[in-house]
C-alpha cells in the first residue's frame, strides 16, 4: 500500500512538472510576436543616433577604433541603424544569408554612418526585416534622419559637457516639434551618454514606444565627449 501511495504521489509529481514546463513553454511562444522575423511585418521603426565622440573614446579604450569615424573629421550625432520593431520585441536577421548589397550603397551613406563595418551589419541585422531593397531602406534611413533637427548645443561640442538624460531628451523635444517624451529615449553607459533613440511609424512620423522607453540611461548625470578633430 505504501509503496502504491508513493508511486501514485511521484506520477501525480511528475505530472505537475510537466505541466508547468508546458505553461512555461506556452507563455514564450505568446511573448514572441507572431510574425517573427517575416521581412516587412512590423509596427514602428527605431532610429538610433550614436554620439560619435563617446563611441570613439570607447574604442580607444578597448585598443581599436573605426579610422573613418574616428579620425580627423569632426563627427557628433551619427546613425547608428533605423530598426524595424514589433510593439514588443523586434524581429533581426530576417533573411539568412542576406542579399549583397551594393558597394555604390555603402560609400553613399557614409555621410551619415562613417563606417562601412557599421552599414553592411545593419543591412544584414536590421534591413532585411524592413521589407525593403537594399537601396531604398538606406533612402529611408536617409528620409529619417532628414527628419530629426538636432540642438544647437550638440552640433559643435568643443569641450567635455556633462549632462542628464533628461535634458538631453528635453532638448531634442524642443528642437522638433511633434516629438513627445514617450517618442525618444537617451541610452548611456558607466559615464557616457551613448545614443538618442527616436521612434517613428513607417511614413517617418514621430509616435509613442514605451517599452524602448522603458530601456533609457537610469543615471542622474552622465558626459558628452567633446567632438574630435575639426
């Protein structure tokens, strides 16, 4: 009888671990949207400006550095990639391998992302989710950028500026009319700011991304690198 008891208990156990793997297993297949990684099936993109100087002090650090972004010409905000998201979550690396893309493309866009490296991994990771050729997301990643009027006080940053989150995010509010704190967030490292991310719908319009927001610099204070060369 004891023994039948602990038989019947370890089943009945067993069942219950079962079960809730498959729970478990469940609400992962709910958290990932259903279109995963289809090409052109998303809900709002992401453009992400990279302040150029803290990249490049970071690079110095770990021992290298992109030469063209980091070199004599002076660069401050500069794209970083227009990211195709889902309201949670985002798809990436939609297309394996993903389709070459032209050269005459990438020496075309290094006004605005200096670095080659940078432009064919966006295509790869990010582009081939947009649904687009390669030719016209990077007219798009162009029209984005068209968009966003930087501030004043970031175009000619001669020295170091500290600065908070905040108003860094307040400044850029200002600067576009339309833009709304929910639409843009300031990402940072342990001392740098590192990237303004702006939220637009697929006609390049400014809208609302809580989650990204969700995601910003937490730090009170964080420093702008001043912009190298000139």
């Amino acid at each position: 009888m004891f023994h039948s008891r602990l038989h019947s208990l370890s089943r009945f156990l067993i069942s219950l671990v079962l079960t809730a793997g498959l729970v478990a297993l469940a609400g992962s297949a709910m958290a990932q949207d259903k279109r995963q990684n289809a090409p052109g099936e998303f809900d709002f993109y992401v453009l992400s400006l990279s302040w150029s100087p803290s990249f490049c002090e970071e690079a110095a650090e770990r021992g290298g550095r992109s030469q063209i972004q980091c070199g004599g010409r002076p660069y401050a905000f500069v794209v970083h990639g227009l990211w195709p998201q889902y309201e949670n979550g985002f798809p990436e690396y939609c297309q394996r391998p993903a389709p070459r893309l032209n050269r005459n493309i990438v020496s075309s866009m290094l006004d605005l992302m200096p670095a080659p490296g940078l432009i064919f991994n966006e295509w790869d990771k990010h582009g081939t989710c947009s649904g687009l050729s390669d030719r016209n997301y990077f007219e798009t990643i162009r029209k984005a950028r068209a968009v966003i009027k930087i501030p004043a006080e970031y175009l000619d940053l001669s020295q170091a500026k500290t600065v908070a989150p905040a108003d860094v995010e307040e400044a850029f509010i200002k600067a576009n009319p339309g833009l709304s704190s929910s639409a843009v967030s300031v990402t940072c490292n342990r001392t740098r700011l590192s990237e303004v991310r702006i939220c637009l719908n697929k006609d390049l319009q400014f809208r609302s991304c809580e989650e990204l927001d969700r995601r910003a610099c937490r730090r009170d204070q964080v420093t702008m690198p001043p912009i190298r060369g000139g």
